[in-house]
C-alpha cells in the first residue's frame, strides 16, 4: 500500500516539519483557543462554562485493519470517537489534540490522507486541532486524540443520574458497525486466499460505513436541547448496549428492563448478521462502535420526543433489587450482561 | 522479564476492571476537578484562568527500552516530560490523562509497576490522574499522557516573546541525559554478548537518573515568580538546547549568540562524554531529553538572578540580521545549527 517509491518519504521533513506541514490548513475557529499548535502547551480560555476532556488511543492491529481501513476515514474515525464522549456528556466540543506514531515507511501522501480525514472531521465538527506529538513508531500505527469540550455545569450529563421509571433510549440504531467489520473481515479473508477475487460489499455501504466513517451525534444532542429534555443521565455506545447500559445502572444504582423488541437494528444489519449466523440482538448488545448515544430520560418528558424516529425507547430504569433485566421478544426475562468488547482477550 | 506465571493476567480483571484496580488510589486533590474517571469525560472548573493543554507519546523501541528502563521509571517519566511543557509557559500543572496501550502478556504487577511511578509523579507535583484509555497493543508498550496546566494571562510565558537585548539563560545543566542513554547502551550491549557481565554503572548514578528519572522544573519556575521575573520567552530542554534556541529565535523573530563556555554541562556527563568519544558541547546541544528550561530575560532582571548557581545565562538575543551564533571555546564564530533528535531517521 505504501510501497511505491515515488511518493515522499516522512524523514525527509522530520518532525517539526512533518507538524508543520500537516497542519497548516487547519485555522484556529473557537473563540476559546488563545493559542494553538506551536508552544510547548496550547492555550484555552473557558470563560464561565466547565471544561470537559476525553481521550482514545486507536492502535493499527487492535482497533482497526489497514488492509480494509482507508487512512482518510481513519482520521475521521478517530475525531468522531472522541467528539462522541463529549457529546455523551450533553456538552460541544471545541478542540482536539492528535498525537502519531507510524513507521518511517509511510509516505507523506499516506499521512497527509490520515490528517485530510480529521481536517473534514474538524472542520464538519466546528473543532481547532490545536496541538499533539509526531513520533516514529517500531510497529504499527498508533493514533492518540484527546478531545476538550465545554458546557455550563446544570447541562452536564453524568451516566449516575438515573432515577426509577426513567425511560431509557437510544439514538439511530445498533449492531451495524460490528455487522460491518465482520463483512470487512469476511471479504479481507477472501481475497488474502485469491487476490484476483474482487471484495464483495456490493449493496452493503451502510453497515460498512458504520464501521469506517462513524458520525458522532451531536444532531442528537441538539434535538434534545431544542426540545427541553436534559437527559437524566447519557452515555455513548462504543463497547455495545448492554456494557453502556450496566455502566449507567452501576453508577447511577439503578436496575433495569430491556426489551429486546424495541432495540433499533437497521434491515441491513439483521440480515447480513443472519448471513454469518450471528443474532442481530447481540450483534446489537455487544458488538459496540455504534457510536450512537444511549440516555435516560423522565417520563414528564416523554410527549416531547415520542415522534421522533431517530430515537427508540427501548426499556425503562428500576429499583436496584428489581435488577438488570433482558425481556426477549418471547417474553423470557434475562439477566443482562456485558460481554462487549474486552481488548485483553 | 514478565513470565513469572504466578503474576496475575492481566485479561481477567478486563479494561474496567483493569482502570479501576489501576487507579484506586489515585484521590482527587484538585478544586479544579470536578470529575475525574468514570464517566464519558473528565470536567474541570478552570475559574478566571487560562486553560494550558499539551501532550506526549512515548513508543517502546523509540523513546524507551525496556531492557535497562524500569517500569516504574518509565511511569514517573512518562509525566515528567508532560508537566514540562506546562511549567515552559510558566504555569502550573493540574491534571493529567494517561492512556496505555500494552500487549497481553504483561502481568497486572508489571502495569502496577507502571502506575506507581505514575502515581508518585502525580503526588509529588500534586496533579490529578483525571482519566485515559486503557487498551491491548499487538507490539510495544504505548503510553500517551495529556496534561492539563493553568496560569493568569498575564503570566504565561510563550516561544516568541524573546527581545534583542535578553539574556538568555538555562537551569541546571545539560547533555547527562544524553551520555547516560549511551552508557545504558553500552551495557546492554555488553549484557547481550554475555549474560554473565553484570552492567558497570557504578558511579555514574547522576547520568543514569538523568535519562531514568528526569525531574520537570517546578522550582525554577517558583524561583522566577519568587524573585519577580518573568521571562520573555519560555521553552523546555526535550529535543537539545540548539532545537530549543532556535525555537525561540524563529518565533521571536531575533537572532542570537551562544558561547560554548557557558553551557553548563556537569562534571560526570563531561567525562564520560569523552570516555564515548563525544564533544560534551554537542552532547548538550544535541543530546536532549534534559527538560531543563531555557528561558530568556530582560537585561534589567540580570541582578535578581545573578547568584543563583543553577541558572546559568549562556548568551544574548540579537537582531535578526545577527545571525543564530554559537561562539566557541576558541572565539570562532559558528552557525548554530539543530541536529537534535529525529524520530523519523
């Protein structure tokens, strides 16, 4: 992928100039970034909101493949997972910082394709990169972004604030990126066996855009704004529902009834799961990556959002004794477990 | 090092469960937190100041070998180099983000290891470990680190407020970084040929430290608030004191005169320099990882600083038409030129 011999090669710049080069198209936007790339610190006036910081490390071999990832979407991938913890707490993201490590064997051209995905995610998101580290690194490609955000402190959104009878619910819908990656992993496998067979993802862009170019929602977040509703407590689906879910009923010492008929699982995703012999319900339960935002709502506020098709009430929260419930679609109540994504295994 | 298997694995406790055993004892201590780990964000209440942000990637194979480096140290310097750049602004750090990515294989004592060096970083300068990611790596250990400082406007120092005229100085001295990295190779080296060698570092526990353990400048920055100086231009000793002064020269838009004399360089890091066969003087020029500050200051400040030993002032800013200088021992006049450390070669 990176091999041909006309491109740059990165040590060429080095690493002030690589940074240099890289972010020159990124102009500073927000009124709170005083100072951005080029000290040893970037600088941020808040005036009265509070600010909010997150961070994920994406690494080449665990979080994504490069044989089907291309570095464009990958930068946009990157922005997005972070800008959805900020969204997930009812606050805007402002800045970013992004930190690299790659091999010396890749060119410019292939960083330049990473930093044009988060260029777009920045610029869509309204955010200032305004700093990070540029490093070789020995193995794979290691992508660091941490992400600040900004909210007045009654607007905060924790994942404790959850109180019986509140009606859980989610965005969008789920199971599709992780019905996604198994297609990208079905078609990778294919072709390594017999390169002269073309990937089959023919009528599948969904699922496989729920993979690679996940949009954070903060359309959600506005909605919400826009209707009145705090949620009384939010948080993002990246690990899959059940673990986001035990995460607010953990935190918040709640219990809770989740029933399988209402959890939101595009057509696509349920038949393509039926292809690999997957059940769409744990596809959506614990595949994770959605991205989407999972909140609790009070039931005073149920008439301001009911018509809205991109939000699904998929249960309601309980008295701690009652639980962690599952009722599947035939009626049997299930203990709800995590059995989301656990990088170690 | 890792394969006692009476250690604990570290995919049992999984990455919440992981975090939480990490991170226990970590107590919040700042007013400003307002939220540390555990939900989809951290927030933080800066009050009337300015936010400070900045971060760092360490890679295993390239900014650590974990064959002579401890776990611990490597904890403890992974924060270091962060509160660095907070105290270059002159400004104070508070709190900070670690994300580790680490490869199976590791035992929850040797990630334990890692976090108590953390943790007595982060107690000695009184920050608070406020979130991160944890997550597995298919090759070397990651450890990215964001960190959160705060200062008045009026206080924060920046690269390019450097006058013609300054003074400009450094703390402490420099190069011992760089010579103790290659004593720490040699012996590795020495080891790997005969494993019966035990490694001679014996008296050369200063030069060692310094590449292990290094210690952000904290108290050079109280020393400066204490004697009513604030510089004009403010960076931290990561990539070599040539890199550095020309950072700020370029920034300032000034040119400058380096005498070779004044570099302050110890007596250790000078010695065995030579025993390597290397110019001490490029050692400190070159060498990096010393997270001293250099910093310039108004000739009028001379007289508060003058007797303090461990700041040394080491040349003067220019005009920009002056040229960047380096004056020898022997009064030639040389263009001072960076060929400080490069990732990418």
């Amino acid at each position: 992928m990176f091999e041909n011999t006309d491109k740059t090669n990165i040590n060429e710049l080095g690493e002030f100039g690589l940074i240099d080069h890289l972010t020159k198209n990124f102009e500073i936007k927000k009124s709170t970034t005083v100072k951005g790339i080029g000290d040893d610190a970037a600088v941020l006036n808040p005036g009265d909101k509070k600010v909010l910081i997150s961070t994920d490390m994406l690494l080449e071999g665990i979080h994504f493949d490069l044989a089907y990832t291309p570095l464009k979407h990958l930068g946009y991938k990157a922005i997005q997972v972070n800008l959805s913890d900020i969204f997930a707490m009812n606050a805007i993201p402002q800045q970013v910082t992004v930190s690299i490590g790659m091999s010396s064997k890749y060119t410019l051209e292939a960083i330049e394709d990473l930093y044009e995905g988060i260029y777009v995610a920045c610029e869509k998101y309204g955010v200032d990169l305004i700093g990070g580290d540029t490093t070789a690194s020995k193995q794979g490609l290691v992508i660091s972004v941490t992400v600040l955000g900004y909210a007045d402190e009654k607007d905060i959104t924790y994942r404790n604030g959850a109180e019986e009878g509140d009606l859980i619910c989610v965005s969008g819908d789920l199971g599709g990126a992780y019905v996604g990656l198994q297609l990208l992993e079905r078609e990778k496998m294919v072709y390594l066996e017999n390169p002269n067979i073309q990937p089959d993802l023919e009528g599948k862009d969904y699922i496989v855009e729920r993979q690679l170019k996940p949009e954070a929602r903060v359309d959600v977040v506005d909605l919400l704004k826009s209707r009145g509703i705090k949620p009384t407590a939010m948080i993002d689906v990246s690990d899959g529902l059940a673990s986001e879910l035990l995460h607010i009923c953990k935190q918040s010492n709640k219990g809770c009834n989740l029933y399988e008929e209402k959890i939101p699982i595009d057509p696509m995703t349920y038949d393509t799961a039926r292809e690999f012999n997957l059940d769409p319900t744990v596809c959506a339960l614990s595949g994770g990556e959605d991205y989407e935002l999972l909140f609790t709502i009070k039931q005073t506020d149920y008439d301001k959002i009911k018509h809205d098709v991109d939000v699904s009430i998929i249960g309601y929260i309980t008295e701690p004794a009652a639980g962690l419930n599952l009722i599947s679609k035939s009626g049997q109540v299930h203990e709800l477990k995590a059995q989301g994504w656990n990088a170690f295994e």
